[in-house]
C-alpha cells in the first residue's frame, strides 16, 4: 500500500453494521415520510396511525416496479440533473484552488453558483407571469408524485455511489498522457471492505474532467430541488384553497433563504470537512440528492395539507424570523471571523491564540472563545426557526431540528478527534480555555 493512500485504521459510523443500518433505514424513513405527507393520509397529533400508512404500501412486486421506475417520473429529474451538469459546464464563474492535497496538488474549482441561481429564478418568474392561473404543471407535477420522485432519487444515488466506486478502481491518465498516476483515496475510505468502502467512499475527488462531481452534488441537484419542493407545496395549497397561509409562506421564505445563500457562498463549502475530508459514496450521494430535498421539505410538505393549514399572525412571525436571523448572525460572523483570522486580517486585534506544532494556530477568542463550534449553534438555531411555524401539534416536523442536533454533535466529535490527533498538547490546552463544544455555557 502506498504512503499516497494510508490504508483507513478508524471506521466512521461503528463500521459495518453501522453503515449498512444508514444504507437500508434513512431511505425507509423518506420513504415513510412521503407516505404520510399526501392527500390519503395525513399527521395530526402526536401519534401516528401506522395501520393506515401500512395499507398504502404496494403488496406486490409489479406495484413496486411501478412506483420505483416511473417513466415520467425518471425522464424528469434525469432531465433536471442532466441540464444542470450541462449549465455547470457551460456557465462561466469563477475559478479557485481547493486545499492541498496528499500529494501537494490543488484542485480547481469553477464557481458559477451566482449564475445559475439567477437562470432559475428568471426562468420560474417568467413562466409563472405567461401562465393561466398562476398555474404551473412543473410544479404541481412535484407536488403529486412525491412518493416516486423520492424512490427515484435514492434509486438514483445508489447508482452514482456504484459509479464512482467502480472508477476509484481505474487509474488516473497523466495531463500530457504519457502514463497515469493513482487516485488520491479518502482516508475515511481505504478499508478494504466493499461495502463499508462503497458507502463512506473510496475516492476523495471523483472527477469527469474538470467536472468534480461531489462538489456539484453538495449544492445544484439537492439543494435546489429542495427549492422546487417547498414551491410545489405552496402552488398546491393556492390553487387548493386559493390562499397561502402565513406559516407555509414562511417557512418557504427562510428556507430559500438558507438554499440560495449556500448556493451564492458555495466557495465556503471547499474548506468543508465534506469536501476536505469524506470520500464520495453512497453516504453523500444519497444525502446530498434524496436525503436532504425530501427530509428538509417535511414542514413545507405538512403544511400544504389542507387540514394542517395554519395561520401564526403577526407576532409569531415576527418572533420566528428574529430566531432565525439571531441564527444566521452567529453562523455567519462566526464563520467569518474564522476565515479573517486564517487569512491575517485580524492580526492587528491580537486576538487570543494557540499556536500547535504544525504551525497553524487555535482561535480561543471572539464568538471562538466562547465554544469550539459556535457556528454550529447558530446553524441548529436556524433549523429551530424552520420547525416552530408548523406549531405543536405533532412532533413529526420537529424531525429536522432532532436529528441535525444528533449530526451536529457527532460532526463534533470526529473534528475533536481528528484535532486531538493533529495537535496533540495544544489541542488539550485549547480544549481548557474553550471547554464548550457548540452551545456556550451549557454543552
């Protein structure tokens, strides 16, 4: 084994059985949670009538083969992906270098995020203004076909995460294509195992050319979706009831809010761990195409049920938006503040730091002084403002802010430990002055 690709010591996610729990139980629950957000049945309260959500389970295979391979259904997201692939090439933007890799190259990125956002939004405007009604077939095409556009997209990621996983295996051809050279593997993904590889990802940066393909799937085909979905929701519920209520404009409102700001700062995303760090496989692939559109949509997608309509008024609204922005304000200027410190435009504060042996330096001073993940607690906050507008009358919209607490804590802990490893004695005396993890003063 080269010194290029380490073979992986630690397993993320207990291993094996951990990874083949991801693999079979997260699609399971979109999958459940398309079944309950439809026009047959729907959630009220706080239990949940497993018998009726049952019965709407196919009981054969060709029932099966019919919700799964839709052809309607496939010619249109294989459509939504191809076109924006294409506008990720053609697309002008911006173009910047990764970090340094293992073995002292940098990726080029282009970032043309701006661009594309812009296409959508006009292309959206312009067809709801020539419409009859407001009406849009594309939207509302969204809106009745949740279930098989949800086993689309897993169908789909599981597909894409074989892919890469195949080409990991094929050498890279030099630039002047006088031999090849090795894939640069994820430290995360050399194990050895097939599956376990399969699923966290073998390669760090699978390619097609100067197409990166982790990069595009962290944030077009997913997070836009996301988009669709929620206005799909809002067209349903307008020409179903010929209003849209205060608390479903809202949570449309914010969380296009959080789609488009990602999108417009995706060159932020390059010093994510996702990025930096996991391979590419089935757990991003799924995560980032099926996960995300059709588990972060859960409010929208229970709101737009004509019986969980609901009305907040003016001081609810106010309140929720003041969360929300309380959140977007600590995430941001906490993040900001790092990346300033990095760069030296802080030198002239002296703000309090650590300098390690590698000869970076521990920021323990600022919104960093008061946890070691402060943008963490502003993100989770944000999250809360999501959930809040669907009210108290069941906990299945509070699924979000759950479970992105439990992956807040658990992205915690594998940072902790990978600075611990880094830094060693300067990563104690960090953790003395910093003794928070996310929420200052209490975790």
């Amino acid at each position: 084994m080269s010194i290029l690709n380490p073979p992986t010591v630690h397993r993320e996610f207990f291993g094996l059985p951990g990874s083949l729990a991801i693999t079979l139980g997260l699609p399971t629950v979109i999958t459940l949670f398309a079944l309950i957000t439809n026009e047959y049945y729907s959630v009220q309260g706080l239990s949940l009538d497993f018998n009726a959500i049952i019965a709407q389970i196919p009981s054969n295979t060709k029932e099966w083969i019919e919700l799964c391979f839709d052809f309607s259904c496939w010619a249109a997201y294989l459509t939504w992906f191809t076109v924006l692939v294409l506008l990720d090439y053609i697309l002008p933007g911006k173009k910047l270098k990764g970090i340094e890799l293992r073995d002292k190259s940098q990726l080029e990125y282009r970032i043309n995020g701006k661009l594309m956002a812009g296409l959508l939004i006009i292309l959206l405007l312009s067809r709801l203004f020539v419409s009859n009604s407001y009406y849009l077939p594309e939207l509302q095409f969204i809106y009745d076909n949740q279930l098989k556009l949800t086993l689309v997209t897993t169908i789909f990621s599981f597909l894409l995460a074989v892919f890469v996983y195949v080409c990991s295996f094929i050498p890279l051809t030099t630039p002047n294509k006088t031999g090849t050279k090795e894939r640069i593997l994820s430290i995360n993904g050399n194990s050895g195992n097939i599956f376990y590889d399969w699923f966290i990802g073998r390669e760090l940066n699978p390619r097609i050319g100067s197409w990166d393909i982790k990069l595009f799937c962290e944030l077009r085909p997913g997070m836009l979706l996301w988009f669709l979905i929620n206005l799909s929701c809002m067209h349903n519920q307008y020409h179903r009831l010929n209003k849209i209520t205060d608390s479903l404009l809202l949570v449309n409102f914010l969380q296009a809010f959080y789609v488009f700001d990602g999108v417009l700062n995706e060159e932020g995303v390059l010093s994510m761990m996702d990025i930096t760090t996991d391979g590419f496989g089935f757990m991003l692939s799924f995560g980032d195409l099926a996960w995300l559109p059709w588990s972060y949509s859960l409010q929208a997608r229970y709101l737009a049920l004509p019986e969980n309509s609901l009305e907040l008024g003016y001081i609810k609204v106010a309140l929720i938006l003041a969360l929300s922005f309380t959140g977007y304000y600590i995430f941001h200027s906490s993040n900001k503040q790092k990346s300033d410190f990095r760069m030296g435009k802080l030198d002239h504060l002296n703000l309090k730091s650590i300098k390690t042996k590698t000869g970076s330096k521990l920021l323990c001073d600022g919104w960093w002084g008061m946890s070691q993940h402060t943008n963490y607690f502003g993100d989770w906050l944000i999250g809360w403002s999501w959930c809040l507008p669907t009210g108290f009358q069941t906990l299945l919209t509070y699924f979000y802010v759950i479970y992105f607490g439990v992956l807040l804590v658990h992205r915690q802990m594998r940072d902790e430990a990978k600075c611990r490893l880094k830094y060693g004695k300067q990563w104690e005396e960090y953790e003395e002055l910093v003794p928070y993890k996310i929420v200052p003063y209490v975790y």
